[in-house]
C-alpha cells in the first residue's frame, strides 16, 4: 500500500503514523495535541520541540532523527504490520 501525498515525500512522522494504522485524530490524541497541529508536523510545516519530538518518537517507534527525514516510498513494499490491515 503506498500512501498519497500529493507528490511530497512522506516524512518519518507520517510513515509511523501509517504502519500503525492510526489516522491523524487518533495519533494527535495520543500526542495530546490538536489535530491541526499534529498535521502541520506530519507537512513539517512546524516542527515539535524537544519533549514532544521525544514522544513521538517512543509512540511512533521511529528514531527522532528520522521524524521528520522523507521516507522512500519503496519502504513501503518491504514494512508490514498487523495494524495497516485493522480498522
């Protein structure tokens, strides 16, 4: 399943949030922070700060430094988990 993003490349934030299954109201929940916000993250139109960039990163299971690194899309054909398949 490779994700649309309108020709931008996925950012590690995004691709956490996709292997989990999670749409971005759930993940900005959990973060505890707006859904706006979250999504401006996820663009990298803003950028977390220190304390936040740390807990995405445990949630997400992605390296801080990669949060906000594009992704190839290939990663896509190689990462499963159970949770891209649930609901």
């Amino acid at each position: 399943m490779r994700p649309k993003n309108n020709g931008r490349p996925i950012t590690g934030i995004k691709f956490g949030r996709l292997r989990k299954g999670w749409n971005q109201k759930k993940c900005a929940k959990t973060l505890g922070i707006h859904q706006p916000t979250y999504s401006q993250m996820e663009r990298g139109e803003i950028l977390p700060g220190p304390q936040q960039r740390k807990r995405i990163s445990e949630i997400l299971n992605i390296p801080e430094d990669k949060l906000s690194e594009p992704v190839p899309y290939d990663i896509f054909d190689v990462v499963a988990e159970p949770a891209l398949s649930e609901k």
